[in-house]
C-alpha cells in the first residue's frame, strides 16, 4: 500500500467521519537520563497533556536498568497534570517478590494502570540479547512471561492493565499463530487492552485485529503510531522488531537526511493518513510513541481533531 492509496482509501484530504472528540489517544515516553533530556520530556509533556489523553505512559529499560526513574517519571506525570500515568513493568531480572514490591508501591502511590511486557534482557557483549536479540531466559525465581505478570498483578489489585501485539509478528515467535496464542494468554490472565508495536502498514494492523477478533480475543486493540523524527532510527528499530519498511516510504524520506524541517512534514503527512485509514476502518484509539517530543504528534493530533 502507498502512500496515495492511503490517501485515497481516506477520501483524500476530507474531513474524519468522526466527531472532533470521538477519538482517544495516549502518549508514550521513556525516562530521561541528563538534564537536558529532563527538560525535553516535561517541555513534551506540557504541551500534549492539554490534549487530553485517556493516559500518559512511561517505558522501562532492557534488564529494569531505569527502574527508579520510570517510577519517578510515572508518579510526577499524574501529580503534576492530573492525567492518569502508566508504568511500563517487565519481568526481566527480578523475582516475583520484586515485582510486587513494585507493583505495591505503584499502586500506594495512586497509579492503577501498568503495562506488563516480557521485556527484553540487556545486550551482551557478544550482541545477543536486548531487542529481537532472541537472548531472553525467564529468571528462575520470577515472572516467566507477560502473561504470568499479568496473572500476578491482577492477584494484587485491580490493575487497568496493557500488554503488547505484534501485527508484523514477535520477532521471536515461531509463527504467527503462536505470536497470537500467546497474545490470547495475556488477555486471558486479565490484560485490559493490547497496545501494538508500531508498524507503517495499515494494512498489516487491521489484519491482524481482524485474526485477533476471531481467535476469541476481545480487548481494544490499540494501534502504535510512531511519528518519523529521524528515518534512519526508525528504519534500525523496525529491523529489530520486525516492522517492514515500505518501499514508497523509503522513497519518501530519500533525500531528507538534512533537510529536517522537510522530513517532519512528509512524516506527519504520513503519520496522519495512516491514522485516518485506520479510523476509516473502525480504529478510535491510537498510542503515539512520542520520543519525548511533542511537535509532531501535536500537529497530527490536530489534524485528526483531538485538540486542547
């Protein structure tokens, strides 16, 4: 699917057939590690919190490494703009026992909304492990996987929980339908939604809600949409989580590397037909992976009626 056939599937630049209002949205960010960063995120944060989204999300390092300052980031979130915060929580390198000292904690500190991954272990020095690095080993005394998490969390308290889908399948996963069987599992255990790795083949995502539907899963499938800041990344993430690059958005950014300006609006042009596509086809929730920059996902937002 290019490009134009996303347009043309969308009516082109006609209006949403959507009430400004009727969509929900959520932002992701992860934790900052320098001062600089901080001050990025909370600048993010400050212009996408009068949007308004149903929740603000905070992500978790490779091996827990930023445990302390997702928990920060997640309890400053929800005090400081009243807009209930998500805490990203893994099952790598922790017992049981850790995980529900946290999810205590998490819950004592008025946060009811987690989003219980597997997670992936640090990259080792042969550079196997971390993302798609195919190095995962359960600890002996913990969480083995997302669904045993969910399982546990749900033991503690009524957690709103996410958990991850795959459209493009689990790089990891033997097959699709394994990938699908195990999603099932997690919504099974108690998961609330599934929130899906970003992809940019719409296509692909109402495929697989479509397969999803049929294999008896029911929660709201939430599409990732991640605005393109820099092609290059974006392009290296995809390979490591297996989201396919279409050749029409190769051709699109080809050229762009250093003309910044020109590679955001071709990106939110992106970006924002995708998410009309989808919403044309029953979508009413989408998840933005902001990076901790708001200027794109603001601008996409407007265009799809969600305004301050």
């Amino acid at each position: 699917m290019t490009l134009n056939d996303l347009m043309d599937a969308a009516g082109g630049p006609a209006p949403l057939i959507t009430a400004p209002g009727d969509l929900t949205v959520s932002f992701e960010f992860f934790p900052p590690k320098t001062e600089k960063m901080h001050e990025n995120l909370w600048t993010a944060i400050r212009r996408l919190a009068p949007l308004k989204p149903a929740f603000m999300s905070v992500t978790y390092g490779a091996g827990g490494s930023t445990r302390e300052r997702t928990h920060a980031t997640v309890t400053a979130i929800q005090a400081e703009t009243g807009i209930p915060a998500a805490a990203h929580l893994t099952c790598v390198a922790a017992t049981k026992e850790d995980i529900d000292e946290i999810a205590h904690s998490y819950w004592d500190a008025g946060i009811r909304h987690i989003v219980a991954l597997r997670g992936d272990p640090p990259p080792r020095a042969d550079g196997t492990g971390g993302l798609g690095g195919r190095g995962y080993e359960p600890h002996p005394c913990g969480y083995a996987y997302a669904a045993d998490l969910v399982a546990g969390l749900k033991r503690i308290a009524d957690f709103d929980i996410s958990v991850a889908c795959f459209p493009e399948v689990h790089p990891e996963a033997p097959s699709a339908q394994v990938d699908l069987d195990n999603l099932k599992r997690k919504v099974d255990a108690g998961a609330n939604r599934a929130i899906s790795q970003f992809f940019f083949d719409a296509e692909a995502f109402l495929r697989f809600r479509d397969k999803a539907a049929a294999a008896g899963i029911h929660v709201p499938m939430v599409p990732g949409i991640l605005p393109i800041l820099n092609f290059q990344k974006a392009a290296e993430m995809g390979a490591k989580c297996n989201t396919a690059m279409p050749a029409w958005m190769l051709d699109l950014f080809n050229g762009l590397d250093a003309a910044p300006e020109t590679r955001h609006l071709v990106a939110a042009t992106v970006a924002i037909e995708q998410c009309r596509y989808l919403e044309r086809h029953g979508v009413k929730q989408f998840h933005f992976y902001t990076m901790n920059r708001a200027d794109l996902t603001v601008a996409i937002c407007h265009m799809l009626g969600v305004r301050a």
